[in-house]
C-alpha cells in the first residue's frame, strides 16, 4: 500500500513538472495572415441573421468575405461585381452566431484580375 502511494506521489511530481514546463513556454508565433488571391467578386450578398460584409471573393472552392472600410476600394468593388479580381489583406476568422466560423479578409487592396494569355 506504501509503495503505491509513493508511485502515485512520484506520477503526481513529474506530472506537474511537465505542467509547469508548458506554462513557462513562449506561445508559438500566429502564422502570417496576410495573403493573396484571385476570385470572383460578389457584392450585395446578404446571410442569414446579417452575418455577412456584404461583398464577398470565390477562390476555388472557398469563400471569404471582404471587409473594405476605404471608399474608393469600395466604389471600385461595387463596379467589379461578378469578374476577376485580385485582393490582398489581412484574414481573420470570426464565429457567427447563425453562420458558424466566417473567413473575412481586412482588405488594402483589390485590382482586376489580369487575362491570362
């Protein structure tokens, strides 16, 4: 019966010495989320509950909404609705309520796609 109490003793030591170890590590650095990519641009989305920017980019088979606070890129974006663009911005997820996770990108800039030859 001694001798399981000091194993246990023993288990419970090491056990916090890991604990401690983890709480003393540097938490890792976020990766990057500035990126980016080509779609097809769509305004005038509207989502359930109102969860959306209201504009959004299809790249492949993923959908990001776009936030644009600049009013020229804004301008430009309403006149580029349904072609190819190009955006470059910083990601964030976000979870809704009513959506779940949403994949909005903070955007500086946004340029017509070029044609590919």
């Amino acid at each position: 019966m001694h001798a399981q109490r000091t194993t246990m003793a023993i288990c419970l030591v090491i056990a916090a010495g890991f604990c401690a170890a983890a709480a003393s590590a540097p938490a890792p650095k976020p990766a990057d989320s500035t990126l980016t990519l080509t779609g097809t641009l769509q305004t005038g989305v509207m989502a359930i509950g109102g969860e959306t920017t209201g504009i959004q980019i299809n790249s492949g088979n993923v959908t990001y909404e776009l936030d644009i606070k600049d009013a020229e890129l804004k301008k430009k974006a309403e006149e580029l609705n349904g072609k190819s663009v190009t955006i470059k911005g910083t990601l964030t997820i976000k979870q809704g309520v009513e959506r779940g996770q949403r994949r909005i990108i903070a955007v500086e800039s946004l340029v017509a796609a070029t044609a590919k030859p």
